[in-house]
C-alpha cells in the first residue's frame, strides 16, 4: 500500500489577478491550513524556487504569462534543470486543449481547466498522490 502524502503548500504561476484570487478560494476552500504562494511572473516564481528553503510540494502553472520573457514552458524547462526543484510536481492551469496538449509534450504532472471547482482540485490533489 502506497503512503500519501499531506497537502501542505502550493505555488501558483498566473498573470491573471482575477484568476489568481479564484485559485486560492478553492485551495483554501479545499484546505485552509495549505500554504499559497503566488507569483505573477515565472522569472520572479523560478527566482523563489531557488532561493526558498521549503520547496511547495505542488505547482500550479498557467501557460500563457503576459507580460513576461518566460512563459509556462520555458519554466518548466528551466525548473527541470535545477536538481533540487525538478521533481516537484507541475499541474497546469489553462482554458484550452491547446495547452493541456503542449503540457503533456513537457512532462507537465496533470493539469486542470480553469474556472475549476473545489471538486476539480480534490480530484487533481489525488491524482498526484496527495492527501488531506
């Protein structure tokens, strides 16, 4: 039998203020102890990742980031590079098929199609062996 793990912080990568305000009412509905953290830019999240002592154990990435030089992909390929963060486990945050399709080309964890529910993020939790 395989042991789980608690849900005790997430990152969040999204450009979008209204979505990013949406996200953290159904994590902190989902599980008001988790920790959120949330980034605007993947440039200043990857600057987090490699400056924080305690690692999220999830990520959540959306794939279009405006205004950036970084978007969700070059993150991801980026994060994969540095051995201490590579394996925290990314889930997309996206609209489209699109992106679900380029997620799944680059390793991406799971993703979730936004506007996405408690339910929907319960689900997701579970699929990357969490739980709370």
């Amino acid at each position: 039998m395989t042991s789980k793990n608690l849900l005790i912080s997430v990152l969040v990568i999204e450009d979008n203020p209204s979505d990013c305000v949406l996200i953290e009412r159904v994590i902190k509905q989902f599980d008001s102890s988790i920790s959120v953290v949330m980034y605007h830019t993947a440039e200043n999240a990857l600057e987090y990742l490699t400056d924080v002592l305690n690692n999220p154990q999830l990520i959540l990435l959306d794939l279009t980031l405006q205004p950036s030089t970084m978007d969700g992909i070059d993150f991801m390929r980026a994060m994969r590079k540095i051995k201490r963060i590579a394996e925290i486990p990314i889930a997309i945050v996206t609209g489209g098929a699109m992106d679900v399709a380029r997620a799944h080309s680059e390793n991406a964890s799971d993703y979730i199609l936004k506007p996405f529910t408690t339910s929907q993020f319960s689900k997701l939790v579970n699929r990357l062996g969490f739980e709370n």
